[in-house]
C-alpha cells in the first residue's frame, strides 16, 4: 500500500495489502497508488482500493515465546463509478487473495482465507463500494 502507517510492522492489514499490490490483473484494473490503508483521502480519484483491520485476535499465552499466532479479519472495500467496474475489481481483489499460504507480505507462516463478501452500497458521491473480508492468520514476533 502507498501509505504503510509503521515501517517494518506486520500485520493482518499490510500482508493483505501486499498481496493486493502485487497481483498483475488487479493492478490492471486499479493503480497501485489507488490501493490505500486506513481511509481515502478526499478527492480521491476512482477506481479504488481500502485496506482496514477489523479485527485481531490470538491466544492467551501463559509463557511469552519468541512468536505469537495472530488472527485478523481484514475487510477490502472497492469503491468505483460505475457498478460493473466495482464487479469487476471485487472480482479481481478475491481472487488475490483467497487460499493463499507460506511467506507473504513480510509476514511467516501466513493464511489467508476468503471471510465474507458484503453488499453492494451507495458510496460517497454517487460512486459504487462493497467489501470483501479476509481472515489472514500469521506469526507475529513478540521480542521475547
């Protein structure tokens, strides 16, 4: 993503994001520059792409070790002018990143799985968004 909030910190949200960024027929359809984390900026230009975190969860350790395996529910949310540019595009997004495992995005002994596709919505200004939720699993370092 164009706008990774903390350099070197791996997390449910930047491997999804990675995956995104470097699938060939997404970007084909949405700039790598259109694919964001967090929120769009205003005036953002169309088609694109929203990363967020929706939710984390991992076991309670009793001891800490050198990992700890994390789950996260990340939604993508495409927002376009037109609705089958949004088909399309939503499409592409869950054929990135669904069944995907081993090293990806930074991240070790990553899962992803396809979690929920949501409706199809009136975004802002006129425009065209639904959401695809992924469940990215992977072993974040604890510095212990």
């Amino acid at each position: 993503m164009t706008d990774q909030p903390i350099p070197d910190v791996i997390d449910g949200a930047t491997i999804m994001g990675a995956v995104l960024c470097g699938y060939a027929p997404l970007i084909q359809l949405v700039p790598v520059e259109s694919i964001k984390g967090g929120r769009l900026p205003e005036g953002q230009p169309l088609p694109a792409i929203l990363v967020r975190t929706v939710s984390s969860t991992g076991p309670q350790m009793l001891r800490r070790e050198g990992t700890r395996r994390c789950i996260d529910r990340i939604s993508v949310a495409v927002r376009a002018a037109t609705w089958a540019e949004q088909r399309a595009i939503i499409r592409q997004v869950r054929e990135a990143g669904a069944d995907r495992v081993g090293p990806i995005g930074g991240g070790s002994s990553v899962t992803i799985l396809l979690s929920g596709l949501g409706p199809d919505v009136d975004g802002p200004g006129n425009t065209y968004e639904q959401t695809q939720d992924f469940r990215v699993s992977y072993d974040a370092f604890t510095g212990a």
